[in-house]
C-alpha cells in the first residue's frame, strides 16, 4: 500500500497545492496524504480536508503516534 506524507511549508509548492494536484492524478486519487505540519489552525485543517488530506499530524510529533496514524491509513484504504 502507498502513502504520501508532505509537509505545508515547502520551498517550491506548499503541501495542500501539492495535494490538490496528486488528487487530478488517477494514480493518486486514492492513496492516502498525511499532512504532518506545524500549522494547527482549524481552518487550515478544513483546507486540508477539501485539498484531499487523509490526515492531519501536527509537529512537533511522538514518532508512535506517526507509525499509530500510518497504519491506520494503511488498513483503512
């Protein structure tokens, strides 16, 4: 099973433009996107969520809860 984790704040593209485009993409219209981001604001979560974000982690993070939310998206997908 795939995943894409990306962060918000990227040099080049910002991870929720990042999402929008990996979503016109069949290849990707399915697989799970993990946004792990400093950025904690609910509406940034709601542009997440219509982006196409699976899920949201916020950093600085436990590295359980990552490997906790990972498979969770695995098995759920």
């Amino acid at each position: 099973m795939d995943l894409v984790l990306t962060d918000q704040n990227m040099p080049i593209m910002d991870g929720l433009t990042l999402i929008q485009k990996l979503r016109d993409l069949e290849a990707y219209q399915n697989t799970p996107i993990l946004m792990l981001t400093t950025e904690s604001g609910e509406d940034m979560k709601l542009k997440g969520k219509r982006a196409g974000a699976t899920g949201w982690l916020i950093k600085p993070f436990d590295p359980k809860r990552l490997v906790e939310v990972v498979e969770k998206l695995i098995v759920n997908t």
